[in-house]
C-alpha cells in the first residue's frame, strides 16, 4: 500500500540549520510607538533562554522573581504582591475590573482619553454596574466632580482611572483620585501600562488598591506578559468572589501562583525570561533614573519639535516623560510623515478618537539614545511637506 503525504517527486526538506528565512532580522527600527519597545540587547538576549517546562521548580523561581521584582517596581510594601499574566497590558485591566468589583459593587470610570474609556467599556462587557466621568480628551481630572459622584452613589464601589492616559500623554492625579475614593469607602483600579517603571508612582504610598501594568512599555520587556499588583488580602477577598471570567480571573492566578506555585496556565515562557532581564535592568537604574532618561529624550524631543513650527498638545506641567501628542500643521497630513519617516528609520504612530485627524504621537519610552532622537529631528525637517513648508515660512 503507497499512502502519498506530498507530491510525488517533492524533496522532503532538510534539517534546518541557518536561521529560518522569515528569522533574518531587519534592520534596526527606532520605534517611537509606545511599546513594544526597542529593547536592550541584554533582554533580547535572555529571549533565547532554555526550553523550560512551566511545571516544574525551575520555572517557579522564575516566576517567584520576576512577582517580587514586580512588587518591588510598584512600589508595594510586605503586604503586596503580584500576579504575571500572559496576555497583553488590555488583558491585566480587564482581569481586574472583571475580579475585583463585587456583585453587589459598581465602576466609576474616569474617563479623559482612550484608556479611560476602555476601562468603562470592559465593565459594559461583564455587565457591571458602571458610571462614566467623561472630562474631555487631554483635560485634567475634575477631583470634586468625582467626590460627588461617589457621593451620589454608593453603589460605585470602585473608581478607574489611567495614570498615564497614552492617547494624550497626559498625566492624572491617582494619589489625589486615591484619597477621595479612601475617604468615602471605595477602592481604586489603576491602569498604570504607560507609566509603571518611568512616571512616580506607589501602590503603598498613594494608597492604590489594585495596579494595572504591562511589560512592553516603561518596563522595556518584550511583549507578551501583564501584572495585576494589589494587597494579599484584596486578591485573597476576590478568590471567594463568582468568575465572570475563566482565564481572567484574578482569584484563579492568585491560588496558582501564591498557593500552588506553578502558572494556572501555560505561560510565555520566552517572555518572562526576557522580563527578568529587563526587572533588573529597571531595578538597577531606579524609576527616578529612569524618569529622568526619558525626561532628557523628551525636551530634545519637544524642543526640536517646536523649532520646526509643531504645537504640543499639552502643556509642561500636565506631560509625562513617555509620550508628546503633537499638533499637525495644516497642509500636512500624517500619512505624509509617516512614509518618508519610515523610510528613514523612524516609525512614529496615529493618533486616536477625536484626535486622530489633527494630531500624531511620539513616544520616548525604550531604549532610545539622544543620537535617535536628534536623528529623528533631522529626518523630519527633511520630510518634502515639512521642508516646503519651513522654505514658504511656515505658516506658524
Ligand atoms: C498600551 C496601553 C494599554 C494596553 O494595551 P495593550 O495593547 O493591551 O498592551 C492599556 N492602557 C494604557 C494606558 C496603555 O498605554
């Protein structure tokens, strides 16, 4: 009996021995998207890490490591710890909302961007009792509406709010949000995916109840893996809570990682060695220091931006170092930046919502050099539109 699995005639094909076609690296890319991030080579590196089984005591020290270093980034006390999940920053916002509000609780979802919105969206998803604070995109948060909101209903037993809301670089208040929630009983959900590692922020100091973050971004990991960051007791209270989802649930990764010492489920393996990496990095260099990198990277950056006739979304005071939104000129269109820009080596990214026709965003997050930077200035001046534009005088 002949059973033909290919072809006849067709070469069986041979060992793989170089890398495999679609592995040869392209050329390197400065990505100012926020996150995925240019990556230390040292992260990378680690990528390439053992195959290793998640079930046995070598994965657990793993995971038990990068928890702690987590914890430690967050600022969290003795009390804190955290919970790695697989799954990207939207996955670690959503498994909090969804575990943490009770049944008889309600969201109020504070609401100036993209992320905001987002977090009010997944309480619809899960059929919460939800509220929404809208204040405008790239508008400071009005603290005494949300103490009268909270006021107005005691049902809202959570408050959400971005820290740093990525679709405007705006920074938010949480400590201020946190003391109004505290003040009337109610706990926060930070969604702190952009600023976690970079921007001043403490779970034990700004009396945060639940952290939100991921490792692609401020963190300079690779993609792949999220955290939830709260008190044992809180991720212990939601183990008793009814799932409103399976692999989401926040009790479920408590009991495996803190009881069972093994993942709920199969982990990015690759990922997390790549995070360990990166932990220590971001350990080593301090999140002041590293506010202070990407603070540096961002002055060139918006300097060289308003010199060449580009208005800034924000003001200074309300900017985080990751992220500037900026104002296109009229006659220049983003798709006229981005080709040419590309072309060059520079991958910027759209804006979002209502900002999207009339606005691009950079980002300063990863490992970025002022040479990037300065790089990136000089090929933007040389974008046809924006050279045109400077020789008719620049309609500023
Ligand atoms: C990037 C980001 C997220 C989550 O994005 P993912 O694509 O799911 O990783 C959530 N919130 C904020 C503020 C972000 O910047």
């Amino acid at each position: 009996m002949t059973r033909t699995l290919r072809p006849s005639g067709a070469a069986l094909p041979g060992p793989v021995v170089g890398p495999v076609a679609g592995a040869v690296a392209p050329p390197r890319l400065v990505l100012m998207n926020p996150g995925p991030v240019v990556a230390d080579e040292r992260v990378r590196a680690a990528l390439a890490g053992p195959d290793l089984c998640h079930r046995e005591p070598e994965f657990t020290a793993l995971m038990d490591r990068v928890r702690d270093r987590v914890t430690r980034i967050c600022g969290g006390g003795p009390e804190h710890t955290s919970l790695i999940l697989t799954g990207s920053g939207t996955a670690a916002v959503e498994a909090t909302i969804a575990s943490a509000v009770p049944a008889d609780g309600g969201l109020l979802a504070l609401d100036n961007g993209h992320y905001g919105e987002r977090m009010y969206e997944i309480a619809g998803a899960y059929g919460l009792r939800r509220r929404r604070l809208e204040f405008g995109w790239g508008r400071p948060l009005d603290l005494a509406a949300v103490e009268r909101a909270l006021v107005a209903d005691p049902a809202l037993s959570h408050v959400s709010v971005v820290h740093h809301e990525t679709s405007t670089g705006m920074l938010n208040d949480i400590a201020g949000i946190a003391r109004i929630a505290r003040r009337h009983g109610r706990e926060v959900v930070v969604d702190a995916v952009s600023s976690v590692g970079a921007e001043d922020l403490g779970v034990e100091r700004d009396g945060i109840d639940w952290l939100a973050g991921s490792a692609n971004k401020c963190l300079e990991g690779m993609p792949g893996l999220s955290f939830v960051t709260a008190r044992r007791v809180a991720f212990a209270r939601v183990t008793g809570h009814p799932p409103r989802s399976y692999s989401l649930d926040l009790g479920r990764h408590y009991t495996a990682q803190e009881t069972a010492r093994a993942p709920a489920f199969t982990p990015a393996v690759p990922a997390f060695y790549a995070f360990d990496a990166a932990l220590e990095l971001a350990l080593a260099e301090g999140v002041a220091g590293r506010a202070a990198r990407y603070g540096r990277l961002a002055t060139l950056l918006r300097e060289g931006l308003e010199g060449l006739g580009f208005a800034l979304l924000l003001p200074p005071q309300h900017r985080a170092v990751g992220l500037t939104a900026v104002g296109l000129p009229d006659g220049i269109s983003y798709d006229q930046l981005h080709g040419p820009l590309k072309a060059a080596g520079f991958v910027i990214y759209a804006a979002q919502g209502p900002l999207a026709e009339r606005h691009f965003r950079l980002s300063t997050l990863g490992a970025l050099t002022t040479e990037d930077i300065s790089g990136f200035l000089d090929a933007l001046a040389r974008v046809p539109a924006v050279a045109a534009r400077e020789r008719e005088g620049g309609s500023r």
